[in-house]
C-alpha cells in the first residue's frame, strides 16, 4: 500500500510521514515546492506517476487572519477549494482513498452543545468558507471519503499557540488571553497516529478528532501550559508571569473565531477507533519533547 501525503513540510503532514515510515507503510510526502495543487494537469499527472491507493490531503491555506486581506482571497481559495478539487478528482480517476483535513471553523460557533459532524456548516471568516466548500469539493468526486476536522492543532513543526505562549511567556510578566472561546486541543502526534488507523479501514463519512477530555478555554489552555513548564523547572511561575482573562472583543482580529468549537468525537468509538489521549497528557508529552532553551 502506498500513501501520498500533501503538506508534508507542515506540522501535521511531517507527523503523518512519520507515523508511516514508523510502521513501514510506504510513503510519498509531497509539498509547493514538489507538486502545486492549484493545477489542475500537474496534480493529475503527478498522481496519475505515483499511483497512490491513500492522499492523506494536509495541504491548506492556514494563514486565518491573512485569509481575509483581499490581495489574498483568491490565492486561499485555489489552494483550500481548487486545490482539493483537482486533488478528489485525482483519487477518483485512481480509485483511491482519500482523508480531508477540515477544521472547525466550518461552523459558527453559536450555543454551547458540542458539535455533531453532520451539523449544518456555517463559517464566520474566509478561510471557514474556503475550507467547507473543500469539504463540498470531496463529496462532490468521492462517495467514499474520510472528512476529519480538527481544532486547536499544535505540534513539534512550526508554530502554534503552545509554542508562542512559551516563547512570549519568557519575555513578559503578564499576558493576557482570551476565555471566551471554548473547544479542546489536537496534537499533531497523537492524530497522526489516528489518521493511519482510520485511513486503513473502509469506515468512511465525517468525523471530529481532538484530543479527550474537558472542554475549555484559550486561557485555561495557557494556563496549563505555563504550569506543566514550570513544573520542569523553567521560570513561568504565577508570581513572575501573570496570565489574565479577557474577552474576545478586547482582543480585535481581522477573521472572526468561532465562540463554541466543542467537537463531538462520540463518532470514533462508535465506529471501533481509539480516541486520541486526554488534552493534558498530550500537552505534558508535547513540551517535555521541546528544549525550552533551543526549541523556544
């Protein structure tokens, strides 16, 4: 079985690569600089020399703020719809699998009930709508497919929230950070690991992965992250490091967050997977895995 994976270099595309090459699954890593999956000929002659029987499809525009600025609309909706167009249409052609990578930005983020994954999709901001309609794009050339979206995604490759708190926490006494958004975490690590299980089975539809556990904050998020570095002996104890709460009002950002991105991932044990760990086991493994002093 061979798989080719999009948005190799990315956080989540290197531990996909890694999860494969682990298990001696043969692996195809592809990134802009190899394929670019906004044309249409490239993609299917590409895919048509490899011959994949899985695309675990990483690749996407992930820039949310940047998404909204005009000069870049149309460069997010080639990658996230055109470039998922061409990519579902190669799978067809070959008869082969394919896992989207979507998010939970498809909904709006209105009430308080975790969301289902056949609730109706309702993105506040740009890249919320370039993401859906990838999602409409898969069903669109696929009736067999696995639509995964994630929230809250940090891992060992590139930056994220867990990274640039530890990074800003160093340098400030006091941050602030919004307790008005509400979801759970998703480690790289441990979802790559899920996504090889899933993708090797023919249990297809949509799902919603995270990591287990309480739903919470960006500001308990922090809280604990803070804590758990300095529990290793690093220097982001309360009485130097004062983390506040404020609202998302406080905190103005040019694309809109969903308020709710509570995931219901009841789906998995239903369909036989193992969730993925609870959020602080997942994040106590993630920061004992950095050199605060290299990796920060």
């Amino acid at each position: 079985m061979k798989f080719l994976v999009t948005g190799a270099n990315g956080q989540l595309g290197k531990d996909v690569i890694s999860e494969l090459k682990q298990r001696g699954i043969e692996a195809v890593g592809i990134d802009v600089d190899i394929l670019d999956i906004t044309d249409e000929n490239a993609v299917l002659d590409f895919f048509g020399e490899v011959k994949p029987d899985v695309v675990v499809h990483c690749a996407a525009w992930t820039a949310v703020d940047a998404a909204e600025e005009e000069e870049n609309k149309q460069k997010v909706y080639n990658v996230n719809v055109k470039g998922t167009e061409y990519i579902s249409h190669a799978c067809a052609e070959l008869d082969a699998k394919l896992v989207y990578i979507s998010t939970d930005y498809v909904f709006d983020g209105k009430g308080t009930d975790a969301w289902q994954p056949d609730d109706k999709c309702n993105p506040l901001n740009f890249y919320g709508k370039t993401k859906y309609q990838g999602e409409l794009a898969v069903q669109k050339y696929l009736s067999a497919y696995f639509i995964v979206r994630i929230a809250w995604v940090y891992g060992k490759n590139g930056t994220n929230f867990v990274k640039t708190m530890l990074k800003i926490g160093k340098k400030r006494n006091t941050i602030t950070v919004v307790d008005d958004q509400i979801g759970t975490p998703t480690y790289t690590f441990d979802l790559a690991r899920l996504l090889v299980d899933m993708s090797l089975t023919d249990k297809y539809g949509k799902y919603h992965v995270t990591n287990e556990g309480n739903f919470i904050s960006w500001y308990d998020f922090a809280k604990e992250i803070f804590s758990i570095a300095n529990d290793m002996g690093y220097d982001y104890s309360s009485q130097r490091l004062a983390v506040l709460p404020v609202s998302s009002s406080a905190y103005p950002v040019k694309a809109k967050r969903p308020a709710n991105s509570r995931l219901d991932k009841n789906k998995l044990i239903e369909q036989g997977f193992k969730p993925l760990p609870e959020w602080k086991d997942a994040l106590k493994r993630f920061i004992h895995s950095l050199d605060l002093q290299k990796d920060i």
